[in-house]
C-alpha cells in the first residue's frame, strides 16, 4: 500500500517525517514524556492507521532512540526489538556511543544527512524512509533536500513547550496538502515536500 499523500516513483525510495504532535508543535514534553500522547490516544499501543505504510528503514535522532529502549525496556527484553520492527534496519545518529538489544540492526551514524544518505537508502531498498524523530532531524533532511512528506497525527492537546514538531521555516510553496482526515481523536495531515530546485511553484 503505498501512504497518503504519495507520489511514488518505481523503485526510488520516499523519505517521510512521519509523526505524532500537540495541537501546538511539539513531539514530546519538556520532560521528553509522551503520556499526554497515550491519555489522547487511550493507550500506548500505536494505532497501525497513523503509521507509515511500506517501511524499509527506520531513521532517528538519539533522544528518540534512548527513549524507545528504555520505554519499551528493549535491552532487558531484547526479543521485543523483532516482535516491534522485524528485520527492518535502523539508523540513529549520534556521536556517542549506545547500547543495542541483542539482535537489533541498529546502524550508527554521525554527521551530516547528505553523506548518510547512500547508505540509508541502499538499505531502504526502494521502500521508504520514516524519519521518526526529532524534529530538528527531520530539518536537517529538509536542509539536504532529501524530505519527501511530512505527514502529522495531531493529538488534541497543547503542551506549551517541549521538543519542536519541525524547528525550520519552510514556506507554503514547498508543501502541498495531499491528505486530511480524522483518525478518532487525532486529525491526520499529510503534505508533500517539493524540492528546493522544482520550477514547478
Ligand atoms: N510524538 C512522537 O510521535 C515522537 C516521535 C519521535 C520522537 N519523539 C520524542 O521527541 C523527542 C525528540 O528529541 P530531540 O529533539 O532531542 O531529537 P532526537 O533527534 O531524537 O535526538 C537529538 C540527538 O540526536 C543526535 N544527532 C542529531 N543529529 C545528528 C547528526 N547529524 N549527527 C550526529 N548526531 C546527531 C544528537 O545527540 P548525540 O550526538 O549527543 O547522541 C542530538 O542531540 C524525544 O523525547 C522523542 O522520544 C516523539
């Protein structure tokens, strides 16, 4: 199934910042706490319609990371890593050094997007890339150029500060509105990223 809002190209992989935010544009709390995400959600368990369809690799800041293994207690429980992603790879940029679950295929890397993203998209093998978080992550595609989508689940909350949603000014011209649509209590946006060159706006 190919996500809302695609334009796929056969074979040429889609990278998408795909992710969960407060009504006023911030991912997690000042605390990096995503309860106010669960009590909108009714739960911790991810809604499969809020997600990216068609997922070849996973990308994420290291925040985002620590969070995921010390939330899902991955390292205590490693078998959990294949029950949650499969095989699917996942790249986290950091410039330290972090533990993974047994088993996992957490790939490290450092630096700037550009000069990762060879390796992120052989790995992707034409399907696409989620760009999990954070946001200024997300940004630093956008900078290389190399974002596709954006797609939000806006909860029905305001946290008032925390980690931004996307802490880049990009004008109305690069994105266009591919989809809009209501996912229980969250509105479900999803706009397409045009490239810095396209003479098309
Ligand atoms: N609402 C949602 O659905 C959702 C989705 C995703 C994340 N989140 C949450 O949002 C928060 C995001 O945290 P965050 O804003 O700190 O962002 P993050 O992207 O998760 O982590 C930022 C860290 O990644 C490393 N990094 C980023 N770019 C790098 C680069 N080019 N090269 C090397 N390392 C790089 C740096 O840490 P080091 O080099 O020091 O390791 C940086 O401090 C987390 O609490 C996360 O759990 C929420």
């Amino acid at each position: 199934m190919v996500s809302e809002g695609a334009d796929s190209v056969l074979g040429m992989s889609r990278i998408v910042y795909d992710t969960a935010t407060s009504l006023d544009g911030f991912i997690a709390d000042p605390q990096h706490s995503l309860t106010w995400l669960f009590d909108a959600a009714g739960g911790a368990e991810p809604d499969p319609d809020l997600l990216p369809t068609d997922v070849g690799v996973m990308v994420e800041g290291s925040t985002t990371y620590e969070w995921v293994l010390a939330f899902s207690e991955l390292l205590e429980h490693p078998e959990r890593w294949r029950e949650y992603y499969g095989d699917k790879p996942t790249f986290v940029f950091t410039r330290r050094t972090l533990p993974v679950p047994d088993g996992a295929d957490v790939r490290f890397i450092a630096g700037s997007v550009s000069d990762a993203l060879p390796r992120i998209r052989e790995a992707a093998g034409g399907r696409d890339i989620w760009v999990v978080g954070g946001g200024d992550l997300a940004g630093q595609f956008f900078d290389a150029d190399a974002l596709d989508e954006i797609a939000v689940s806006i909860a029905p909350v305001t946290l008032g500060a925390g980690a931004p949603l996307l802490p880049r000014r990009i004008d109305a011209h690069r994105l266009s509105l591919r989809s809009a649509r209501m996912a229980g209590p969250f509105a479900r946006l999803a706009y397409r990223v045009s490239s810095a060159g396209d003479a098309s706006h």
